[in-house]
C-alpha cells in the first residue's frame, strides 16, 4: 500500500475536515464535560496547563481532579478543583480511586495531563481506574509511564488516545511487544509509516510531533500538520484533543487532526 492511501497532509490555516468546524455545539450545555487528573505535591503546571488549553478549546464543562496535597496552594484559585487522597509523597493514594470513578461517570472523557509523582501506590491507583473505567480517555506526560505494564490492554482499548513524544512513544511501542520502532532519528516519512502499521493493529489514536509536524494516526489512518509547536505542547495538545474528541466521539482521526488548528 503506498503512502498516499493512508497519509493525508493539513494546513495549517486551513483545516482538512471544515465539517466539523461547522458543527460545533452551539452552547455550553451540548460542547462535552472534561475531566482532567494529576498532579503530585507541589507539581501541577501541568493540570493548569490542561485546564486552561481546554477552556479555549471550547469545552462544555471542566473538572479537576488533584491529590489534597495541593489543596491548600489550589483551594483559592482553582474553581472547578477536587481533591481526593494523598500518599507520603503528595501523590494519589489507593484510597482515591472511588471518588476518581465518580467524577469518571460525570464527565464524557478524561484526561490523565501527568505530574503524577513516582510513587507506587500512584502506579497502582492509575492502573486500577483503567481496569474499571471503559469512556473515552486521553493519556499524556508521565502517565504513560505509570501504565506500561499495562500497555498490552491500553492499545486494544477503545477510545484512547496517547500525546507522546518520540521518547515516550518509544517506550509505549516496546511495552506493547508490537515490535514496532519509533526513534528520534527517524525520517518524518520513517514515522508516518511506522505509525500506520501500529494504529492499523490496535485500537490506539497517537498524537505525536517530529521534525516540525503534528503527527495523528488512527485505525490504520495518519495525517501531518507542518507548524511550530506550542511549548509544553503534550499538555496543551492533550487537552484540546480530549475537547474535540469528546465533541466528535464518533471519529477520532478527524477530531484529533482538526483539534491541531
């Protein structure tokens, strides 16, 4: 199969799918509730991030999801913030996992945006929310970390998306046992195909950036945007991936791709 079957490229002032421009709720109450969780200590640049890209994105509603290790530092700034049980370390504890799959069940999608610390017991309460919660989910920064032992299961899930670097989307392709190599020394024709031969195998959407191009790939599909990137650009890419995805759950390639401009 060559390229051109699969690969299609975006402007980056004018994107390929207008339709779902067009469509875009209308109001608040039809643009999709987000909930977004990490943080650990004093690490929340991150969640802030995330919160912030997806308000601009156009979300319907938002909701943050921290350890109360940040509590006091949050408490006043942060309107839509909840705080659920910390470790030792400032990071989630086992003992939040039951009101993380409350608020799961309020949202349409959620975002893991990262900083979530190296703590174990955080490792086990991120593996055992994916082991429970089925929506659409979104994964970024070092929470692709916690859940490479897992990643077997994450790229058969339905309606995951991974916004990874290189680095990261390197480790997730050695996790998954696809035998499938991203390396940072690739050519950006070398990634397109290496993600085309992934996402055609899996479930997984892939948002990645190389050699000055947005990357998405989904079932088999890939699209590249030429256009400088945003600094800390997993976050924000991340959550406004999340936002359009939750808009337009029904395709994930054009919402991911669009979600760039």
């Amino acid at each position: 199969m060559s390229a051109q079957d699969y690969w299609v490229r975006q402007d980056p002032a004018k994107p390929l799918y207008e339709d779902l421009l067009w469509s875009r709720p209308e109001n608040k109450m039809q643009a999709g509730k987000l909930l977004i969780v990490g943080g650990s200590s004093d690490n929340f640049k991150a969640i802030n991030g995330a919160y912030i890209a997806a308000k601009q994105a156009g979300v319907g509603a938002c909701k943050v999801y921290l350890p109360d290790s940040l509590e006091k530092a949050l408490s006043n700034v942060l309107d839509d913030g909840f705080y659920g049980p910390s470790n030792l370390s400032g990071g989630f504890s086992r003992q939040a996992l039951g009101q993380l799959l409350d608020l799961s069940v309020w949202a349409d999608g959620v975002l893991l945006a990262g900083e979530f610390g190296k703590n174990s017991e955080t490792t086990v309460f991120i593996e055992s929310f994916l082991d429970k919660y089925k929506g659409l989910l979104v994964l970024a920064n070092d929470s692709i970390d916690l859940i490479l032992n897992q990643m077997d299961q994450i790229i058969f899930r339905p309606k995951t998306i991974l916004v990874a670097d290189l680095s990261r989307l390197q480790k997730a392709g050695l996790a998954s046992k696809l035998s499938i190599a991203f390396k940072s020394t690739s050519g950006l024709m070398q990634l397109i195909q290496a993600l085309h031969e992934l996402t055609a195998r899996v479930n997984l959407a892939v948002l990645t950036y190389h050699l000055n191009s947005y990357v998405v790939s989904f079932s088999g599909q890939v699209s590249s945007t030429k256009t400088p990137s945003e600094i800390d650009w997993q976050t924000s890419s991340a959550a406004k991936a999340a936002v359009w995805s939750i808009q337009n759950s029904n395709n994930l390639f054009k919402a991911v791709t669009t979600s760039i401009i």
